[in-house]
C-alpha cells in the first residue's frame, strides 16, 4: 500500500506502525517543486527544525509504542545559498556547517522522543564538492529514536559473523623458528626501558604481556596460551630464568 499526502496530517489511525524510517528533505538543499509550505526551503535553520519537530508530533501519534523511528540527515552550510547571501543570521557565519543532523536530533529528544543510537552513514565513494579550504563531506547520520525506553529491537537479525585474518581470531600458533621468533618477539630498546625497574619473575611476565598484546592486541587468558619457545625467547633478553 502506498499512501500520498502531507507527512503533517498522516491518514492513519493512532499507534498502528511499528517502524519508520525516512529521511526529509534536507535545508536548502532542493527544490521539490511542491508549493509553498514544502518542508526544506525554510528562511533559517531554526524555521526547518520546527517545521520537522511538528512532522514528527505525528509520527508519534502513529508509532506504536513498542515502535521506533530511523532518521537519516544530512548537514548544510550556512550562506551558500542566494536566499542566505543577503539575510543575517544571529550566531550562524557564511560558509559555517549548521549542524542540522545533531539540532534536529537534540529538538526531537527536547519534544519527548528518546534518542537511543547514532549511526554513520559512511559513503566511500561520496560525490565530489567543488571546495578547496576543507575536506569533501563523506558521511550523513541515522539517528534511532523511540517513545520509550522499552520498544522491540531484534539485534540479531543485524548481527553478522565475525570475521579476521588477525591470528587473534584462533588460537595463537605453538611452533615459531627462530627468524619468526627475532620479527615478534624481540624487545625494542624502548621496550626495555619500561623493563628497568622490574626484577625476576615480574620483569619476564611483563615482557610476556606487553609482546603478546603487540602480536595479538589481547592479553593472554592463561599461562598456557604463551608457547615456552616464545618464554624462552624472551627469558634470555631479559636475563631471568624461562622457569621463574
């Protein structure tokens, strides 16, 4: 079913949508060649925000109240419009980013909506702005809003396995040669500066930590996940015995 009309009066009865996502149109960004009183061509940033927290009154009077609201925004820029050219603004300068996204969010959290995540869009292959004095913008945001604090929320249908070539991802390897040995688990002279003030049995367990956690950005769950050849290796540059 597709139903046409004015987002501001939504012909559907009260709590009998459990999810929305939308995304409005952004702040002076297009013309949707819909009249008047279209949402996005607003004077100023304060005008649209309002003009969106009045759409969205509505979204919750159809929301369920175990439902909840995905909302994507993208930002502008002040004064870069001929409409914004010739009119001031009380705090916002020419070519300022208005922060749009994070104004509407704060004023829908302001109005009763909970603001529960925001998510970034990352668009790796964004389309190019004629720019020179800052980077090109790459990103929008989606905010996940609700009514309260309990609503349905199935995390595991979004949950994807984990996947790594890191050797943390399995058990760490037992057999290392010799060369394989001197390219991880050699002590930089750094290194063993923060050595110098151990002694014995703690100066070795602290090599052992801080070399495994460079190789497998952990900790070692037990003695037994540290290979003896890799102890061994690193008891003789720290001049205490392997079996301390």
């Amino acid at each position: 079913m597709v139903i046409r009309g004015d987002a501001r009066r939504i012909p559907l009865r009260d709590e009998t949508v459990q999810c929305v996502v939308t995304s409005p149109p952004y702040f002076q960004l297009r013309d949707h060649q819909c009249g008047e009183g279209q949402i996005g061509l607003e004077a100023t940033p304060e005008a649209y925000i309002a003009a969106l927290v009045e759409v969205f009154r509505e979204v919750w009077r159809v929301l369920r109240r175990d439902g909840v609201l995905w909302l994507v925004m993208g930002d502008s820029y002040w004064g870069t419009n001929s409409s914004q050219r010739t009119s001031r603004h009380p705090t916002l300068k020419p070519k300022d980013l208005i922060g749009i996204p994070w104004r509407i969010a704060l004023a829908l959290q302001a109005d009763g909506w909970y603001l529960r995540a925001d998510v970034i869009w990352s668009k790796p292959n964004p389309m190019p702005e004629p720019v020179r004095d800052r980077p090109t913008r790459s990103h929008e945001y989606v905010f996940l809003l609700s009514k309260g604090r309990h609503y349905y929320y199935d995390a595991g249908a979004i949950a994807e396995p984990a996947v790594s070539n890191h050797p943390s991802a399995s058990e760490m390897k037992r057999d290392w040669q010799a060369d394989e040995l001197a390219e991880q688990w050699t002590l930089l002279p750094v290194e063993r500066e923060l050595l110098a003030n151990k002694c014995g049995a703690t100066r070795l367990g602290f090599a052992v930590l801080l070399k495994f956690f460079q190789c497998e950005a952990r900790f070692p769950q037990s003695r037994q996940e540290v290979p003896l050849s890799v102890v061994a290796f690193l008891a003789k540059q720290v001049d205490v015995p392997a079996t301390c």
